[in-house]
C-alpha cells in the first residue's frame, strides 16, 4: 500500500529548526529583567484585581434570568 515512503522528501530550512528548538526550550533561555517582572506583575496582580473589582461593583446588578416583555434588567 503506501508504507515505506518517506515523508520528509523537502530539505528542512536550519532557521525554522533553529526557532524550533529554541521554542521548545524557552524555558532554558529564561531571565527575569524589568520588562518581563514587569509583564507578569500586570498579568498576575493588576488583571485579576481589576476583574475582581468590576465585579464586585456590579454583583447583582442585572438579573438576566427568566426576563418577561416589559421587565427591567437592573434591580438597583
């Protein structure tokens, strides 16, 4: 049938291998500089604050369920 072919017929190009492998070991190549504390503070801290406040302010504010023609959305 069609075993015993080969796939890989097409020379690999050395800069995608080379992306490859520094992709797959990213975690190898790793610093913490000011830019990426940086980065994972707003990610780790400032996001889910903010998130958590909007929701926290807006708690029970709207009821979506079983809405009728003519009832209001906000409760408040």
């Amino acid at each position: 049938m069609a075993g015993g072919v080969p796939h890989n017929k097409m020379a690999m190009d050395p800069a995608i291998i080379k992306l490859g492998n520094m992709q797959s070991q990213r975690h190898l190549y790793f610093r913490w500089t000011k830019r990426t504390a940086r980065v994972t503070l707003m990610y780790a801290v400032v996001v889910p604050v903010i998130i958590g406040f909007i929701g926290y302010k807006t708690d029970g504010l709207w009821e979506m369920r079983a809405k009728r023609k003519g009832d209001l959305l906000a409760e408040r």
